[in-house]
C-alpha cells in the first residue's frame, strides 16, 4: 500500500486508503485495546465528569503523574456540585504539583457554569460542551465519546503521531492543513459503535506503541496498515519538531520569620507570574549563590528586594538551602534564606500572609515552595 500525503489533496480517494484497509484499522484496533488496555481509574464506568476531570490532567501530563492526582481529586470533589462548591484555593491546593494551574482553575469555572446554566448536569451536546471554559475540540470529542458513546473524532498529540505514521504525512503536523487532514481522516475512520473503546484505543496505541522515537512496532496492531512502518521512516515522520531552547534562570526566596517565632510569610503569584493564584515565599530574580557568605552590598539587595515585593524589612540572613527546578522551558535555581522580622507588623494586603509552619499544607503552593516547607520541617526552622 503506497499513501503519500503533502495534505493538498481534498478527494477521500486519494486522501485515505480504501473502505477495506478502514474496516480492518477498526478490527485490530478494537480486538487489541479489549486484550491490552491498561487498567486505569477513569476506565471503570466512566461518567461525564470523570472523563472529563482526566482529560483535563492528562493534558501536557503523563498517564503515571496523574492517577494518584485523580485518585486524590475524586475523592474530595466527587461530583460537579462538590467542585462548584469549593474555593478556587482548596481546588489549587488539590491540584498543586500537576502544574499548567490554569486547568484547574478553568475547572473549577466549568464547574460552575455547570451548575448555573445547566442544573448541575453535564452537557450532552458538542456545541455545550465546546461552550464550557478550559474545553477544546478534542476534549469536547473525547468526553462525549468515551462517556456516553457519542461519535465524536478526536485528535490530540498521540494519535497526531500515528495519524502521520498511517497517511506518511512528511510535512509538518502543526500546520492548518495538516491539523485539517487529521481531523477528517479521524472521523472517517470512526466506526458507528464501540466508540469509546476505539478513541481510547486510539490513544493507547499512541501513547505506549507509536511512540516518538523507537516505536514498538512488532506489538502494533496496526503495523500491516502502516507505509511508515514498511519504510521504517520513524526518525522523519511525523517531521521532527524544533528543540526549545532552555532558560537558565537564577533566583532568591526569603523565608521571612515573625518576631513570635511561629510564622513564615507567605505571598499569593499575581495572575501575570509563573504560579499565579498560588502562595510562595517572597522571592525574585537574583544570582547570588546560596554557599557563598554574602557581602554587604548583596545583603542590603536582597533586603531592598524583600521589601520592595513584600513590604517587610528585614535582618539576620542565614543560608538555608539551594533548589533546582524544570518548568516548561526554564530551568530554575533557587537560593533560599531565612530571615528575621526587624519590627512587628500586620500583613494588610490580602496577597501577604502570616502562616504557622502546621498551617502551610492547607495552602497550595508553587512547587518550589512546597520542596522549601520540606526543608523547613527537616531543618525544624
């Protein structure tokens, strides 16, 4: 079979294989997925809301990083109601360490206009489901599919990768027409049952077999339908995307101590920060290294700079510890310093807060914040 796609075809015919080679992509698929699909939460009887809750963490996450999250969030916010409920900061708190905290607070949000412009149901129709905040195309597709069944095409990175393999796309797969073609080759290809099951499979298939490099082929279900696999082209196709480069970025937390001993100072991202809705201690961009005693001139810096972003002054600057941390593309260190309040005084910005040690696990907190609590507990600061 020779499929050659530069996407600027538009007749079914020469765009797809034929409705033989489709009925077999179906049968494969759907009798390997019944013998091989992994055993995960979200897989028993899956309802609307749980599929949904998934979707939304499995997004730029891996399947292993989220089940133990999932697990967690079911249990506090069992049903939509429950997360409509909530407050945004239990849900970030719930959430904290999966990262990208938009998805969660867009949840919450959805959550909401669930429960005013829906009665507290989720929505069964795509245009609904596509209305709600923090939902795509694909997720809309996906949730309607896998829950209830409905036919619904979905494309998302995995199945991009194998969609590429199986029409030996060599163009780019971010481009407009590309995008395109995927979509209708992904709904021509759906059958008119078992829907949830193929989508699902579908993504298995993407996510533990056609993988981006080294693809296990001889476990493929579909590898007698694949031009890709016959030409063993993997390392081009889909095309490669471009490396990001990484950003070294250098900075200074202070852990402000209060003048009774008991509390640290917390202070609450801005919706323009890395973070945003969550707590940290007061940090900033600074090179000073952590090891090194610190001169005069960068004592009154890091002083000036507490002050500046926390409106508390400041003394007794003692090393506590140096982090290292991978975000998206920045690669952060982070020297860390305990401080001493100079003078009492009352937090009266809503942003700032005084917080007992024992109090810091029921506030969501940036990651690296969280991995200096441990130190502090360790460290019994």
């Amino acid at each position: 079979m020779a499929i050659n796609n530069d996407c600027g075809q538009h007749a079914e015919s020469t765009k797809f294989p034929d409705q033989v080679w489709r009925r077999k992509l179906r049968r494969q698929l759907l009798n390997w997925f019944r013998r091989n699909a992994r055993d995960l939460p979200w897989r028993a009887a899956p309802t609307p809301y749980q599929t949904w809750v998934s979707e939304i963490m499995l997004q730029q996450t891996q399947v292993a990083t989220v089940v133990e999250y999932y697990q967690r969030f079911l249990k506090r916010f069992p049903d939509i109601q429950t997360l409509a409920t909530a407050t945004e900061q239990e849900v970030l708190r719930y959430w904290e360490g999966l990262g990208y905290y938009r998805r969660a607070r867009q949840l919450h949000l959805a959550a909401k206009t669930i429960m005013t412009n829906h009665h507290g149901c989720f929505p069964t129709t795509f245009p609904e489901v596509l209305a709600l905040p923090g939902i795509g195309r694909y997720t809309a597709g996906a949730i309607l599919s896998i829950s209830m069944g409905l036919r619904h095409p979905i494309v998302e990175a995995n199945t991009i990768r194998l969609f590429a393999r199986l029409l030996h796309v060599s163009t780019k797969v971010a481009t407009v027409q590309t995008q395109t073609l995927f979509w209708e080759f992904a709904a021509w290809i759906l059958p008119h049952k078992h829907l949830s099951d193929f989508n699902q499979a579908l993504m298995e298939v993407g996510s533990l077999i056609c993988t981006p490099k080294s693809p296990a082929c001889d476990k493929c279900p579909l590898r007698t339908l694949c031009p890709t696999f016959v030409s063993q082209a993997f390392d081009k196709i889909p095309k490669p995307k471009q490396k990001t480069k990484l950003e070294q970025i250098q900075e200074v937390a202070i852990v402000v101590q209060h003048r009774d001993g008991h509390r640290v100072l917390l202070r609450q991202c801005q919706a323009d920060q890395r973070w945003a809705g969550l707590w940290d201690f007061p940090r900033f961009a600074c090179d000073i290294k952590c090891s090194q005693e610190l001169t005069t001139a960068e004592q009154q810096q890091i002083t000036q700079e507490t002050h500046d972003l926390a409106d508390v002054q400041i003394d007794d600057l003692i090393p506590l510890t140096s982090i290292k941390h991978g975000v998206t593309k920045y690669r952060i260190t982070m020297n860390c310093y305990t401080a001493k309040l100079k003078r009492d005084q009352t937090a009266k910005n809503p942003t700032l807060q005084w917080v007992s040690l024992s109090e810091l696990d029921n506030y969501p907190l940036s990651t690296t914040g969280r991995k200096i609590c441990q130190v502090l507990n360790r460290e019994h600061v």
